[in-house]
C-alpha cells in the first residue's frame, strides 16, 4: 500500500513539475525578450555615457576600450531595431485611439469673402 502512495506522490509532482513547464512557455516571451533588449541597450547607453573618448588612450595597443566602445555603438543600430520589431510585434507601447475623428472633405474653392460668407449660409455680395 505504501509503496502505491509514493508512486502516486511521485507521480503528483511530476505532473506538478509539468505544469509548471508548460506554464512557462505560456507567457509572454515577445514582451519579455522587448524588455530583456531594451534593458540591455539602456546599459549600452549608460556605458557610452559614462566613457569620455578624450580619456582613452588609444595610443596604447594593450588598451582595448576604444575597441569594445567602437563594437558597442556599431551593434547599437542593430539592437535598437530588434527592440522596434519585438515592441510592434508584441503590442507594447501602442496606443489605442478610441476616438477617430470624421474626415471632413474641403472643397478646393478660392479664399473670399464671399466663399466665407457662404460657408457660414450667408448671402455673400447680395445687395439689397
């Protein structure tokens, strides 16, 4: 009988265990990939940021900031647009416009007094 009950205890937290799984590659993984990106390329500024290029020495071949900066800022383009894609792909940051104006259509008609008038449902340049 124990030896039953152990199995079952056993077989409750392998199902526990998957379920936990298949949670896991429920979520948002676009969102969560946008916001791993965008915090990378904020460190990437940071980084930049705080680097004077006036400092380096770049006289010196064993010093290689200037090189990894340089990789940096190449690679930056790349980034920036994966994070543009994954933001459109994954709906963040997209506002909604709930109230869509009616298009008013204009007449191409010469600018008077008159054409004014009219517009406003007077008589223009009616004498009376």
């Amino acid at each position: 009988m124990s030896a039953e009950l152990d199995k079952i205890k056993d077989l409750e937290k392998q199902i526990a265990y998957l379920q936990s799984r298949n949670a896991y590659y429920e979520q948002d993984g676009i969102g969560k990939l946008y916001h791993a990106l965008n915090r990378k390329a904020n460190e990437m500024a940071e980084l930049l940021n705080k680097t004077s290029l006036t400092a380096i020495d770049i006289d010196d071949p064993k010093i290689k900031t200037f090189e990894r900066l340089q990789k940096i800022w190449v690679d930056a383009g790349t980034i920036s647009a994966s994070i543009k894609a994954l933001e459109v792909l994954a709906g963040i940051n997209q506002e909604v416009v709930a109230d869509k104006k009616e298009i008013v259509q204009v007449s191409k008609k010469p600018f008077s007094p008159e054409n004014m008038a009219d517009a406003v449902g007077e008589l223009a340049g009616k004498r009376i």
